[in-house]
C-alpha cells in the first residue's frame, strides 16, 4: 500500500464545505472558499476538461501528466520549497492514495537536499 509522504495531509468536511487541517497549505483546484491552487494538478483523474478538452485520465496517467507539469514549471516546486518546514500540503485523496502531493512533495525534498 502506498504511503503518503508525511507532509500530505487529507482535506476533510464535504465537497461544498471543505476542512483543512489548521495551518496547512491548500494544494488542489478551486473548491467553496479556496482559490485554486497553484499546487494543483491541472489534469484531473477521469474527465480532465480543463486542461485536455474531455479526455479521460486514470489516476496513473494524472499523475505522470503532473509529474510532466512540474517539469515544465520548476517554479512550481520552488515555491512549494519556500512554505516553512513543518508546513503540510492538504489534497482531498485519502493518505493511502497515491496523489500528485507526494509527487510534489518529494520534488521540494530533492531540491533541498541539492542545496
Ligand atoms: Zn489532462
Ligand atoms: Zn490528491
């Protein structure tokens, strides 16, 4: 089973009334009172109509489409190499899913182990 890299944390409460755990950082698209995030991944699993007109992902290719995205946006993980420390990233997959936040997560840990 997967393990979630230890800064993911779970956005809890319903689609239209999200919960995040205090103090941490909201990583997914726009959802009643959060903005999207620039820590979103712009493919989404099943119909991606924001960034591939319709075309359907499956959580495999979501995620190398992201891990791409990161690629080609290295600001992106210099960014999130900037929040403090213990700061956690919140995305609404269960911690035993696998979720673009590890991706990214492990990304900033890469970058500040190269520094
Ligand atoms: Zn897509
Ligand atoms: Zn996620």
């Amino acid at each position: 089973m997967p393990i979630a890299h230890p800064r993911r944390v779970q956005v809890g409460g319903s689609r239209y009334s999200p919960n995040v755990p205090v103090g941490a950082v909201w990583a997914m698209r726009e959802a009643p009172g959060h903005a999207r995030s620039l820590y979103a991944n712009p493919h989404a699993v099943g119909v991606c109509k924001r960034t591939c007109r319709g075309r359907v992902h499956d959580l495999d290719e979501a995620l190398t489409l992201y891990a791409v995205h990161l690629d080609e946006h290295p600001e992106i993980v210099r960014q999130a190499a900037t929040e403090p420390d213990g700061v956690r990233f919140a995305c609404r997959c269960p911690l035993y899913e696998r979720c673009h936040v590890d991706l990214l997560l492990r990304r900033v840990d890469e970058l500040r182990a190269a520094v």
